[in-house]
C-alpha cells in the first residue's frame, strides 16, 4: 500500500475516524455551505431538489480524499489498472450508494435533514434523476463490476460515453409504450468531474497516404478529414468501506472549433455553428437497442469516438509517469464489454505503429498481451457487423490495419487447414456472403488474449456452436466467467429490511463476503423464524404495493403471491409466454376450476427497443389483459396484473425485494447469463425457470428442489428445429392454450378488437420462433408447483431463506476474483491515507 503524502493542506481529509466528516453534524455543515454558496439558496426556501443537491455535494466531498489518494498512490507507484470499456454504464442512483460505502448511516443522514424540516432520507432520494446510460443487462454489468473493482480494492477505471440522453422515458399510453427523452442532465448532476485539460482528439473520415521515413521505412497514415473532441467526465466509484475510490471515465464530444468565424463574418449564422453540432452529436443519445445490431454510422463513430479517447489517455498516463510504452500491458488490461468497444484493437495497434513508431511485431504482441473480450450474446443478429464501404469512409486506416491483421490470421488458419476454403471465409474478420462487412467478434477474438462467455451453459455453447474453430484453434483463449451482481446496491441498499435481518443471524460482514450467508441454514427449519422471514418480505411487498397503486391505480392486496417478470422486452424473453399463462389463470377462474389457485399478482415491467415492432405489440398485449382482469369483478380478490412503466434501476431496487416469484423463462440457448435472475434468488424470491443462461447455475446452487423447473433444454430446441417444429399442432393439443388464442382473437383483451393483436397470432401459430407454445403445457405445469408450494407457506418461506442463503456466488466480488485470476492478472493495491493536517 501507498500512504498519501498530502504536503498542502487538504480540506476535510477524512483519514482520521475522529474527525472524519461523517458525522451528522459534519454532513449538515457541508449540506449548509452548499446550499448557499454552491447553489444560491437559502435554507427556508429550499426545494427537495436544493437540498437533494447540497446533500450530494456535501457526500461528495467526502469521497475527495479517497480518490485524490486512490489516484496519487497509482501516479506514485504503478499498478496494473483494468480498464473497462464499455459503451454502457448503468450506474443507477449515486447518492444511496456514496452514504452506504462511506459509512454515513440513513439515521446520520437523516438527523441532518431533519434541520432542514426533512423527515426521512426517502423523501430527498426520491429525486434523484438516474443516468440512464445504458439499456439493461451489459449495462448494469458494468456497474456492478466496477463497483465491485472498488470494493475489492483493485485500481481500474470504467472508460465510457457521457450520453447526454440516455435510455428514454417509458410511458405508457392507451396500452402502448411511448418515449419520452431522457434529459437526466437537466436538474444538474452532482456527481461528475469535468476534466477539460485532459481532453482528447479523435479523426474520423478522410484518407491514407503512404511515405518514407527517415530511416527508408515504407509507412502509412491516416489523414482524417473531420475530428472532435473527447471531454472526461469522472465519476467517482468508491469501495465498500475502503479507500480506494476508482472512476468512470466517460467521454462527452465537443467540437474542434466551436464557432467559425469566418463563416459567421459572411453572415452564414447557422454555418457557423454547423460543426459544433455534429460533433456533439457523437455523444448526445445512447442506442436504445438491447441485443440488436442498428448498424448506423453514428453509432460505428460514437463507439470509435469513446475507445480512441480511452486508448490515448491510457498511453498518456504511462508518458507522464516515463514508463516506455512496451510495458502497456503490464501497466493496463483492457476488457472489451462486448464487441461495441472492438474497434480498440485497430486503434491501438494504429496510435501504437502511426503515432509511436513502433514496427508491426511488437504494436501486436502489445495489443494481443492487452486485450480479452467478453462475449455477451449468441444470437446472430446481435453480433456486429459493419458494412464495409461505410467503415472504410470513417476509419480507413483501421481498415488497412484489419486487413493486415487478417492476412496474417488467416495464413495460419491455411496452415492447419489446408484446403478449407469454408473455414477461411467462416473465420476471415471480413464477411464476403453478401454484402461485404466486418465481423467485429471475429476481429475481437483474434486479438483477445481471453474470450470469455457470461455463464456456464453460455459458454460452453461459444466454444461449440458460435466459434468452435476459434476455440480448436485457440483451446486456452475460451473461459467462462459466470456474471453477479453487487450485493451492496441489491441487498443492503434496495433490501434494508432483509439486512438488517442478516446482520443479526450472520454478522454485517455478510455484505463483502456473501458465502456466509449458508450460515442461514442452521434456521431453516426454525420455525419461528421461518415467520419473521416471511414478515420481512412482506412489509417490502406493502411498500411496493402503495407504489403500484400510486402509479397504476391497481389496488393489490400483499399478501397476495408476488410473481415478477421485470427485464427487457424481447421475444426470446418470452413475456408473452407468461401473459398466455396468465389468461389460462384468469379462464380457470372464470370457469370455476381455480379451487385451490391462491391469489396472485402478476407485475410486468421492462422497456422495448423503439423500431421492435413485435416487443412493443406484447407491451400492449400485457395492458390488455390486465384492463380485462383487474375490470372483471370476479378476479377480485384472487387476480391481478400490473404493467409498471419506466422500469429502471431505481424502480428494479423496488421490485426485486418484493417478489415472491421470478420469471426466467428465456428460450432455451439464448439468454446468456441473465443477472436479474441473481437479484431475486439473493432476495428470496423462488424462480421459475428454463434451463437457460445463469439459471441452470442458480438451480445447482439453491438445490432442484427450490427451484420451479420447466422447458426443453437447449438440446431438445434444436432437436425440435431440425426435426421441423409445428406450433399449431400443439394448439390442437391443449384445450385451454386453445381457448386463449381463441379469445385473444376475438378482440376478448382489446375491446373488441380481434385484428390487434392478429400479428401475435399469427407469429406463434405460424413459426413461433421462440418456442413459446412447445414450452407452455411444462409452464403449466410447473406453475401448478408453484401454487402448490405457496399454499405451504412455511415451506415456501424455507425455500425463499434457502435461496438467499445460497446464492453468495453470484456477488460480483465472485466474477471479480475470477476475473483478476484468470484473465486481468490483477492484484488488489490498498490505498492508504495519512494525512497530518491539524
Ligand atoms: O442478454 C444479455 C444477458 O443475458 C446478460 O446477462 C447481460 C450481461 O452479461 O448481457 C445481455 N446483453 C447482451 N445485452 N446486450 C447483449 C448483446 O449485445
């Protein structure tokens, strides 16, 4: 460890647990300072929003010592430093989380607001904009993973896209979703660190030339024709109860020459400011796509834009310290989060050969020690490919370079291959079937040192069916790294009441070491306090119950089953296999065969990609059902269905704690890990679930018998594929899946109208490409489990505690470790503060 050496006086240095600040009268002075010297306002006249503002400027002065020493110790000792690039970043609400890991306790906090008239820490929370810069999964990944970085005391820092409209507002109108912009920024956002004089340039555009340089040596390079501007942003991440405070580096455009005088001298106004605008357009929107390839050139530019600047500041930071660039990838590793951020092989290898001089042997032995890619999908529509006439006109230098890069790949490949000319075109970087493009995974995989999948089954199904070649090739390139989550943001932040219930039977320190929660165990069948689990989870589901009513009106009675399906709207997701579910529910009651069905809530939540028509088609298919339900007198009592909209973070911190049920129900073979699925088996919620993703891990840890399995297993998808799969004959089969279409079709869930969702219809009945109808007797069945299981609720209770008490290792402090062992070769660096101020 490193101890500050802090020559000038440091304002608030907190190294001294005496004086450290975090006191609610230290907090109420620095919430005062601020409200009138930061923010203008006087005290009596201040807003939430005022005090929502000072209260964050006041916690993040406290974070400043931190990550000044977090940033002091790397500049006076190098360490390697993980650099995660990732067009995505979902952070979720800061303030909760700052008081958490610096230890400033909601009584704290609140005693200080109470001098402000402010009763309760919620009420100042419930302000807070999120920063929606990212769409789901991969982008809370991120989060999670530096926060846990943090935590774990390792040096990295999240290098990103400060969008300045990130994922859009839900609402939802007449059934339908409708978006909104998300200007997150517009209230001001306290918790960033502009960083102008680190500013970076990016070219884009333009030509390459060759030359000979001084020494005779043929060269090329590149002469851009339009360049912007890279702005860091930092955000401090700070650890669990530790010094280290690491960042997000995110990167906002700006333009080279913000205003162009002569064009304004010839009265050209709007010229004048025509560049300035399309520069920033480079960071103004993220892509509100989950999965799928957009393909648009502004997006091919913003991700060129993020990874160049983060490259330079990479090789900037070892300049500064006099390290000799060969060093690079002893100094940073660099994981690509997906193949959004793949463009960074080229880019390095050209700042490496064009900008340091360095030949093509050691810019590559450079970039291949460097780089390992984390694949997050299998399905082929999600993995990018960038047509190629476009990626020449914005970056033909890189393309030089990839070509380079795979003439040499793909002679070894005609060295071990002899002859294979369908293995070359299957592994070449550039698609030559149809129209020409390059295959940015193909790109990644070469020159990752590791590639790793995000769950077992995902994994494994890389290495055999997306890239067995590679994988032949390269057997010691493939690993697995199953995803998790942070247990301070989804246990202790979102789940107090569980806390503090887990303080008391297994000891605080649960929360950085989450496999001592089996301690649990040991009360499983202690009956009482089997009750006080159940009384737990049930003060959470009356607190969400009040925010549903508040939201959508629906009264729902808590005591009621909880059964959750909140994530991205897709059909391989399959929220629609659940809605059919849900009208088999409703008939059986209607039809006076729901004896025993105990009463249910059935709560939906989650966006869709504005241009997917048939995900936002199931947005309304769900409002429609639950119009019809919650409008029939005789559900009362026994059937709810709620559609929240604007599902987020912050709404996710809500609902995870309050669900009895998860729904994991994916396709068999396509969702690669899931996460949410994570957060709700650390909550105690029991899943109902495929054998897909992360599941299948979460069922070998929580034991079969506390979990609801159903579905054909990957195998017997693609067994049915080949065989030739016909969904309406399944239709024939079952009466009561029958029944529902038919109803649907008669316009039963759209008053009336039977042409709405014909589309729906049409596409489970026709191909049903996502298996829905082939899985859906085995649902039944197993939500028949499910309602069985509830009636016993003691039982269910045990489960629910076998299910938080089981699933440790799907911290992200588990996929950090593995991380830092087997791919990143990182060590934890303590930071240490000394600081002798009097
Ligand atoms: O769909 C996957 C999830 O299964 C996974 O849990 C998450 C994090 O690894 O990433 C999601 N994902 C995949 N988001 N975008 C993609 C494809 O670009």
């Amino acid at each position: 460890s490193h101890p500050l050496d802090l020559r000038l006086p440091t304002p608030g240095c907190f190294a001294d647990p005496e004086r450290a600040g975090l006191d609610a009268d230290a907090v109420f002075d620095g919430m005062t300072e601020h409200l009138f010297f930061t923010l203008g306002k006087l005290a009596p006249t201040a807003s939430n929003h005022d005090l929502y503002m000072a209260l964050s400027y006041a916690v993040r002065d406290r974070l400043m010592t931190r990550y000044l020493a977090s940033l002091e110790a790397i500049r006076a000792r190098p360490h390697k430093t993980v650099a995660y690039l990732s067009a995505e970043f979902l952070i979720g609400p800061q303030l909760n989380s700052n008081l958490l890991n610096l230890g400033i306790s909601k009584e704290i906090a609140e005693q200080a607001l109470r001098r402000f008239r402010i009763e309760s820490l919620d009420q100042i929370l419930e302000v807070e904009e999120e920063p929606g810069l990212g769409n789901g999964g991969l982008g809370r990944l991120a989060a999670c993973y530096m926060e846990s970085l943090a935590s774990l005391q390792v040096p990295a820092i999240g290098y990103g896209i400060r969008y300045e409209f990130g994922i859009f507002n839900q609402l939802i109108r007449d059934g339908w979703q409708v978006e909104v912009t998300d200007k997150w920024l517009k209230g001001g956002w306290p918790w960033e660190l502009p960083q102008p004089e680190e500013a970076c340039f990016v070219g884009f555009g333009g030509r390459t030339e060759s030359y000979t340089d001084g020494k005779g040596n043929y060269r090329s390079r590149w002469i851009p024709s339009e360049h912007a501007i890279g702005i860091p942003h930092d955000v401090p991440v700070l650890g669990y109860r530790v010094n280290t405070c690491n960042r997000l580096r995110l990167w906002r455009a700006d333009a080279t020459e913000s205003f162009d005088f002569y064009a304004f001298n010839i009265g050209d106004y709007y010229g004048a400011v025509e560049e300035k605008v399309g520069s920033e357009t480079l960071s103004k929107v993220l892509y509100p796509n989950d999965g799928t390839d957009e393909g648009r050139r502004l997006r091919l530019k913003q991700q060129h834009f993020f990874v160049s600047c983060s490259l330079q500041d990479m090789l900037r930071s070892l300049g500064n310290r006099g390290i000799p660039i060969e060093e690079f990838p002893n100094h940073w590793t660099v994981q690509l989060n997906d193949t959004h951020p793949a463009i960074a092989v080229a880019e390095l290898m050209r700042l490496l050969i064009d900008e340091h001089y360095l030949d093509w042997d050691t810019a590559w032995d450079i970039t291949t020690r460097s780089v390992a890619y984390t694949n997050h999908t299998l399905l082929p529509e999600a993995l990018e490919k960038w047509d190629l006439t476009r990626f020449a006109s914005l970056l033909p230098r890189h393309l030089e370079l990839i070509y380079e890069i795979n003439r040499r790949f793909l002679q070894q490949v005609r060295l071990r291959y002899p002859g294979n000319d369908a293995i070359q075109r299957k592994l070449s970087i550039i698609d030559e079937d149809g129209g020409k493009a390059v295959r940015m995974a193909n790109l990644a995989t070469i020159a990752a040192h590791h590639v790793n999948g995000v769950a077992a089954l995902h994994s494994d199904l890389l290495k055999r069916q997306l890239m067995p070649e590679f994988a032949e090739i390269w057997p010691e390139k493939f690993t697995n790294i199953t995803n998790g989550v942070t247990p301070r943001r989804w246990v202790a932040l979102a789940n107090p009441a569980l806390s503090r219930l887990l303080d008391e039977h297994v000891g605080p320190e649960w929360i950085t070491n989450m496999e001592l929660l089996t301690k649990l165990e040991e009360r499983q069948h202690d009956t009482a306090f089997l009750e006080q689990w159940g009384a737990t989870k049930l003060s959470v589901k009356r607190k969400l119950a009040g925010y549903i009513h508040r939201q959508t009106g629906v009264l729902v009675d808590p005591s009621s089953l909880f059964d959750v399906q909140v994530k991205r709207i897709h059909e391989y997701k399959r929220q629609h296999l659940n809605a059919l579910q849900v009208i088999t529910h409703y008939l059986r009651i209607k039809n006076g065969q729901a004896n025993g069905m105990a009463p249910r809530t059935v709560i939906f939540g989650g966006k869709a990609a504005p241009g997917y028509y048939m995900a936002k088609l199931i947005i309304r298919f769900i409002n429609g059902i639950a119009e019809t339900i919650n409008a029939d007198p005789d559900m009362e009592g026994r059937l709810r269905v709620v559609f929240l909209p604007d599902y987020n973070v912050k709404l996710a911190e809500q609902i995870y704690p309050a669900s009895d049920l998860s729904e994991q129900v994916s396709t068999a073979g396509k969702e690669a890990s899931g996460t949410g699925n994570m957060k709700f088996a650390m909550n105690g919620a029991l899943t109902i679930g495929t054998l897909d993703g992360a599941n299948v891990e979460i069922r070998e840890r929580v034991g079969p018998e506390n979990f609801f399995l159903f579905g054909k297993t990957e195998t017997e998808i693609m067994e049915l594929q080949t065989k030739g799969y016909r969904p309406r004959q399944i239709v024939e089969t079952l009466p009561e899946l029958a029944e529902a279409l038919r109803l649907i079709g008669l316009g039963h869930f759209s008053n009336g109208d039977g042409e709405l969702f014909r589309p729906l219809l049409d596409n489970l009945t026709g191909f049903d490409p996502f298996f829905v109808l082939a899985d859906f007797a085995d649902y039944l069945r197993a939500q028949d489990e499910v309602n069985q299981a509830w009636t016993n609720r003691k039982q269910w209770n045990r489960m629910s505690l076998l299910n938080t008490a089981r699933t440790g290792f799907f911290s992200s402090d588990r996929s950090i470790q593995d991380y830092c062992q087997t791919i990143w070769k990182a060590e934890p660096f303590p930071v240490e503060i000394t600081c002798d101020v009097p």
